[in-house]
C-alpha cells in the first residue's frame, strides 16, 4: 500500500510540475473591472505566473468544500453527541442498577436492612 502512495504522489507531483511549466507567463490579477475602478477611484492589483493562480483557485476551492461539508454534517455531529450522552446516561444507570441488585444475599440481613 505503501507503494501505490508513493507512485500516487509522484504522479500527482509531475502533473503538478507540468502545469507550473507550461504556465509560467505573468498575469494580471484585479479586484475589480476597469470601468468600475475607475469610478470608485481605486484599484488593487497583482501580476503573479498563472500557475500560481491555478493552484491557489484549487486550495480555495478545496477549503470551501470542506467548510461546505463541515456546516452540512453539523445534524449528525449534534446526533452522535446525543447519543454519546444517552449511552453514558444509561450505563450510569445499568451499574447502579447492578449494585443495588448486589446487595444483601442472606434473607435474614435483608431484613435487617429493610428494617432500619
């Protein structure tokens, strides 16, 4: 198994590798259109290789999707929590159960016990 990791990451590492090379030209990047920049009076921009912009589009839209699922699983999250605190619940009342049925075995002591 441990081979087929190491064959999978070496694969994904010249795929990767691939890209960055055969997208090494410089773009522009802008937070806003032109005509929009020019009426609101200001621009931000960054000019990076566009590989860099793939990959950075990948990891964002990675992260979203696993924010995405975090906030979709958050029911069987609060399920499994209240299931964990029932089962805890109940085993406290399965072992007093137990010692209370533990008690005396001899009639004569449970006598004297309920007699008190």
């Amino acid at each position: 198994m441990r081979y087929i990791r190491y064959a999978f990451l070496g694969a994904l590492a010249v795929v990767l590798i691939t890209v960055a090379l055969a997208n090494r030209n410089i773009v522009e990047l802008r937070l806003l259109p032109e005509e929009m920049a020019g009426f609101l009076g200001w621009s931000w921009t960054i000019n990076l290789p566009l590989f860099i912009v793939i990959f950075l589009a990948i990891i964002a839209g990675v992260m979203i999707g696993f924010v995405w699922e975090w906030f979709r699983e958050h029911n069987q999250r609060a399920e499994g929590r209240r299931a964990k605190s029932a089962a805890v619940k109940l085993a406290g009342e399965v072992q007093s159960l137990k010692r209370e049925k533990a008690g005396p075995k001899d009639d004569v002591l449970a006598l004297l016990e309920d007699g008190r």
